[in-house]
C-alpha cells in the first residue's frame, strides 16, 4: 500500500475581523455561564471537545452566540490569547 502524503506545511488563515468576534462572544459567554453559576472553562472545553451546545447556557443569549462561530475559530482565538501572554 502506498501513500501520497505531502511533506509540504499547510497554511491556515483567519481573517481579523473574525478573531475579534470570536473574542467579543467567548467573553460574552463566559459572563453568562458565570451568572447562571457554572464553570465558564468547563463548559466551554465539553462544548469544544463535543459541538454539543446544550454545555452553553441560553441565558444571555450566550448559546445562539457561540453557535455563531466555527470551533476552530474559537480554538485560534484561545491560543492566540494565552500564546500572547506567556
């Protein structure tokens, strides 16, 4: 069995505008897990590791935000961010 596989890096882009949205509704939804008493990072990692929304509340408006964004936009954005700050 032989396998074409490319050595060459594959290039993967998202727009500014893009990150910046991800950011605005991550912390929008952060706040709304807050106030309802959950763990904001837990439910944002099950929502990550699932696609399932049922781990973001409705409260806020929090789940049809997050249902707005592909998840590797909200995977670039989170490592963007803790990347930056190290």
């Amino acid at each position: 069995m032989s396998w074409d596989v490319s050595e060459e890096t594959m290039m993967f882009k998202v727009q500014a505008e893009e990150v910046n949205q991800a950011r605005d509704i991550l912390q929008q939804v952060h706040e709304a897990l807050k106030e309802k008493g959950y763990n904001p990072i837990n439910q944002l990692v099950g929502y990550l590791l699932s696609g399932d929304p049922a781990y973001i509340t409705s409260h806020g408006n929090a789940r049809s935000l997050i249902r707005r964004l592909e998840r590797d936009e909200i995977l670039e954005e989170l490592v963007k961010s803790y990347l930056e700050k190290k």
